[in-house]
C-alpha cells in the first residue's frame, strides 16, 4: 500500500480528498495535516510514500514543506503531488524545481485524481522491477519519466463517452500489467460492465489498446483487453 498524507487547510476539502484517495486500488490515507507545522510533523512520525499537498496554507506555503523537507538530511523525503487552486505559473515552477510529482488545479474530480494516482502507482511499479537491474535502457528512463504524467486519451466523440472515463480505463490497463476482460476493468473502475465494454471497444478502435481473442474448449471466444505498446 501507497501510505499517503493529505495536506489542506480546508477540513472539508480533506476530507474529500481522503475519500477519493481510499477509492483508489494501493493507496491508504494515513493522516491529514493543515498546516506547514502539522504537515512536517506528521511527515516525521507517520512517514507517508506520498503528500498530497496544497499550496495554501495559514502558516506558510505547501512549497515550503518541500523545501524543508528536501533540506532534511534525516531521511528520504516522501514524493508530493500538489492539489492546490494556485494557479500561478511561478508556483507551478517552483513545485517542479522541487521535485513535485504532479500538480492537479483545484476543482477536480475523482477520476481525475484517480488518474494520478494511478500513474503515481505506476512509476512506483517500474522504480521497483528496475531496481532489480543494474543498468537500464532509454526506452526505460522515457517510461519513468512519463509515468506520471496523464496519458494520452483519444478524440472523444460529441456524444456517448466521457474524457475521464475513457482516462480512467485507459489507467487500470496499464496498471494491470496484464490483459483484462470487460468485467474485470468494470470492478477495476467501478463502471459497469456495460459502460467498460463501450469505453474498451472505443479504446480498441482508436488504436490504444488491443483486443486479444481467448479461445476455450467450447463456445465463442473470450474478449480481453491489454493496453498498447
């Protein structure tokens, strides 16, 4: 599990994140801080993988909770994602110099954190397969490197599909690391079985995945879906 901190000095706004972040497959919220004070605190004692942090806060600024924790010789700084209604060119500068992950402008939805969380879970994943190697390949530093970022989503049609969504899809593919049914991307997400075969075959008639026929003994073939290389 993804032990995740959330950092906002709206307890309401907290509270939502919280309950998206617990939607998401691999992550756990282990505390919530709405100061830079409590921030670092909690940072010390829960020692959370990733922040989710915002940049407002009423003693000082999310950017200055990574500042000071990149200036901690203590330990390994947890990674940040900001979650912030800060939409100054110079802040977003700022979280990147710093090392954010991710900067996700206030409002959003669920699926678009889910989004990248999921790309976050992601580079996690490739972090820890490579890290069993000692050297690696351009193609792998390029997967880090874009890892977090959302992914491309196809031109959606002016009716009948939605741009999370298809998102939202798209991700539990590529998080699977395997080829899944309709079924299995439909629990994954939490749509319907309906709903995930609709986004899968869309997906598969713009060329973003591939659909793989699985034959049995009997009866017609099984239809599942992997992500396109």
């Amino acid at each position: 599990m993804i032990r995740t901190l959330v950092v906002d000095d709206d307890f309401r706004v907290s509270h939502i994140h919280c309950d998206y972040v617990s939607r998401v497959r691999g992550f756990e919220v282990v505390g919530e801080a709405a100061t830079v004070t409590e921030a670092l605190q909690a940072t010390s004692e829960l020692r959370p993988d990733l922040l989710l942090l915002d940049v407002f806060l009423p003693d000082g600024s999310g950017l200055d909770v990574l500042r000071r924790l990149t200036g901690d010789a203590g330990g390994a700084r947890p990674d940040a994602i900001m979650i912030t209604a800060d939409r100054d060119i110079a802040s977003v500068r700022t979280a990147m110099k710093l090392g954010a992950v991710g900067y996700l402008v206030k409002p959003f939805g669920s699926a678009d954190l889910a989004e990248r969380l999921t790309s976050y879970r992601e580079l996690q994943h490739r972090v820890d397969t490579l890290g069993q190697t000692t050297e690696t390949e351009q193609a792998d530093v390029d997967a880090l490197f874009s890892a977090v970022r959302p992914p491309a989503v196809p031109r959606v049609p002016a009716k009948g599909h939605s741009a999370p969504t298809l998102a939202l899809v798209q991700q539990a593919l590529r998080a699977a690391h395997r080829d899944l049914s309709a079924a299995e991307a439909a629990e994954l997400t939490g749509v319907s079985r309906a709903t995930a075969q609709r986004y899968l075959s869309y997906l598969v008639k713009e060329g973003m995945v591939r659909l793989i026929l699985r034959y049995g003994a009997t009866g017609r073939p099984e239809h599942r879906y992997r992500i396109a290389s």
